[in-house]
C-alpha cells in the first residue's frame, strides 16, 4: 500500500466539515487544523469556536488559531508539525508564499466550482445567480494568485431546479470531501497531475454584500428567482410592503395573468403564494419573513390580510 500522509488542514465554517471528516476517516494522518480564532456571536457577544474546531476537538486534534500566518512564528509553528501536505477548504486568511512552501508536496484547495469559472469568494452563490446548469467542486495546487493555481481534479453536478445557495452548497461540499481523499491518495502514489487553467475563460464571484439583498421588481421575473435563491441563506433578498421588510426564501415564476400592471404590484394572493408583477413575468412568492418573526409560506401571511392591488418597492 503507498504510505500515508502528514495532513495538515485549514478551515472554518460547516462548509469545510465533510473533508475534514473524510480525512480524518481516510488512512491519512491529520496532524494539526488550522482555523479563525474564535468570534464573538449571540446577544452577549461570548466567544463562540468555529465549526471546524469544535468537530477538531471532537476528534482530539492539534488546533492553530493565528490571527495571521504572515509572521515568523506562524511559518515556524508549520514546519514544527511536519505536514507533507496541506488542505485548504474556506480558511479566511491568505496564505503567503512561505506557507505554500512548506508542505513537501505542497498546499491544495477545495474550490466550488469549476475552475477557472468563479474564482473567488462566493462560486455557489454567484453560478446559481448568473443562471449556470452546472458547477461541481475542483481541487485545485495553490499558489500566490486568486485561485489561479491548476487542477488536480474535478467534479461536475448539474444545477437543480430551485436549488438554494445552501442546499447546493451542502452538495458541494460532500462531493468536495470525497475528491479531498481521492486527491491524497493520488499524491502518496506519485501519479498526482495537475491542468493549467486558462486565465482567459476566468471569472471572478466576488463576495455577497447586504446591499445586493434588495430587489427591483423593474428586473425580469427569471433574473429575480435567481437571486432569491442565490441569496439563500444569505443575504437573503427582500422587499418593503407599506414599510414592513419582507424577506423572502423561496419564489418560482407564474404565469401573470395580467398586463399592464406596474412591477411590484401584487396580482393575486392565496393558495400558490403572492404573486408580483415584475418587468415581464410575474413571480409567486412561496416562503417569507416579517421582522422578529419566523419565516412562514406566503399562503399563510396572504390570508391574514388583503394584498392584492399593494405595490411591492
């Protein structure tokens, strides 16, 4: 059997968690998890630990937590835990050009998407938004660029039909830690390659922002469901009704059995939801959220009052 390896991993959120669990669970060897330091969260702002290091934790594992890894001591407490490679999966800090030095076999990241389309921050989010049928997950030898480095391998999944950010997310991530394992074993065998990526077929997912959540009705209704998905679980898309926020979760174009209307009008509410013309198409909300509440199907809060003829802004 090849041997195995000296892993060391990098990572924060729940997103990182199956490839964690996948190595930990292969015949490679974790022997230190990077990860955030721990934040402040909650009402009363108590220090809460990242996802990744709790479940390190739970598996008994050397933690690093440095607020950056561009000083001497972050590089010398690297090669002190003699990692032959490291796995990067959603860390938060870039690592320098020392750090993707160390590892003998060098620094790989899981990226979700298909490489060299949606470089950056948010691939998941920014493929469903832009209307993509498919995306996958690559694994990807680090260098100094954005996500610039080649691919060792991928893996392509369609886009399903009302697909969330969330719930594509999950998928990837799965698939991710799979392909982690398969690219280690590769490596311990010596028959690890790599493909350059081809900077000209390269787009960039730049990172979600708050101000994206509100919506334009004036937008057609197709270019909307996709953000309402895309921004699922956040920043959530939303809209004002008589100046109460609304926060939608789900939505599918109708059908709008009107014309003429200006967008944002509410058509008709009730049992398929609320219905809003946009620039062409009308759009039924499906699942909504009123401040401090739980979010609720739109049939629900459509027969507490009456909406039709309201203007959505």
């Amino acid at each position: 059997m090849d041997p195995s390896l000296a892993v060391a991993f990098a990572g924060t959120p729940d997103f990182a968690l199956p490839a964690l669990d996948a190595i930990a669970a292969s015949r490679h060897r974790l022997v230190v998890v990077y990860t955030q330091p721990d934040r402040p969260a909650g009402r009363g702002r108590k220090l809460v630990a990242s996802p990744v290091k709790q479940r390190a934790l739970t598996l008994q594992l050397p933690i690093e937590q440095p607020r950056t890894l561009r000083d001497i001591d972050a590089i010398d407490c690297l090669v002190h835990h003699a990692p032959d490679v490291m796995i990067v999966v959603a860390y938060g800090l870039l690592l320098p050009q020392a750090i993707l030095d160390t590892p003998q076999r060098g620094c790989f990241n899981i990226h979700a998407s298909l490489l060299p389309r949606w470089r950056g921050a948010a691939p998941v989010a920014r493929a469903i938004e832009a209307g993509d049928a498919r995306t996958g997950v690559c694994i990807m030898r680090m260098e100094a660029g954005l996500d610039t480095g080649p691919v060792m391998l991928r893996r392509e999944f369609p886009i399903e039909p009302g697909e969330t950010a969330g719930q594509l997310q999950s998928r990837l991530a799965v698939a991710g830690g799979a392909l982690v394992v398969e690219a280690l074993d590769a490596l311990a065998a010596g028959r690890a390659t790599v493909t350059a990526q081809d900077p000209a077929e390269a787009t960039y997912a730049k990172k979600l922002d708050k101000s994206e959540a509100r919506i334009s009705w004036h937008e057609p209704a197709r270019v909307i469901e996709r953000r309402v998905r895309a921004f699922n679980p956040w920043p959530v898309a939303e809209t004002t009704l008589e100046g109460a926020q609304l926060r939608i979760f789900e939505a599918a174009v109708v059908a709008p059995e009107s014309t003429g209307a200006v967008p944002g009008t509410i058509l008709r509410a009730g049992a398929e939801g609320i219905v809003v013309m946009t620039a062409d198409e009308a759009l039924a909300i499906r699942r909504l959220q009123l401040p401090g509440r739980r979010a609720v199907p739109a049939a629900d809060f459509a027969n507490a009052r009456r909406l039709a003829g309201l203007v959505l802004v």
